[in-house]
C-alpha cells in the first residue's frame, strides 16, 4: 500500500467544491476561464482577469469583456506600438 489516503482527498475535493458554490459555481468558473482565455489581451492581463475571475466562485463574465488594464483602459483601447509582425516585410 502506497499510504495515500483516498477517502481523505475526496473529502478534501468536496469540501473544496462546497465552499466556491458546488457544482454549479465550479461550472461557472470553468465558463469564465474560457472566456478569460478566449477573449483579448496579453497573457498578464488574461492572467489578472483569470484570478479576478476565481476570486468570485460562480461569476462568468460575458464573452465579450476584456479585462481592465493597471490604467483602467481595456487592453483594445489602448494604443500600442507596433510590432515587427504589424510591420510590411522588407524587400
């Protein structure tokens, strides 16, 4: 026997699931991951938004939002300098 002990963990799984909601809210969260994922922005800000998200057990923002820079300004509003892929290839 490996000494892990099953009926712990699962209980420890359960008490984790109850605590943000239960099923439903855990539904929720993964639906906003999603969002957050599929949505607009740079990996530090869909990571912001991500943990934003969690903090709120259950919450799914809309598929359309995007997250809130450090400024306030969503990420598409904002102007940004262009990047060697914006750029015409040379030639």
């Amino acid at each position: 026997m490996n000494g892990m002990n099953f009926k712990k963990l699962t209980d420890q799984a359960k008490a984790a699931i109850d605590k943000r909601g239960g099923t439903e809210a855990l539904k929720g969260d993964l639906a906003g991951l999603k969002n957050v994922a599929k949505g607009k922005g740079t990996f530090k800000e869909k990571a912001q938004a991500a943990k934003d998200s969690l903090n709120k057990p259950g919450s799914t923002p809309a598929a359309g939002d995007t997250p809130p820079t450090a400024s306030g300004v969503p990420p598409t509003a904002q102007t940004q300098p262009p990047t060697a892929r914006d750029l015409p290839p040379r030639g």
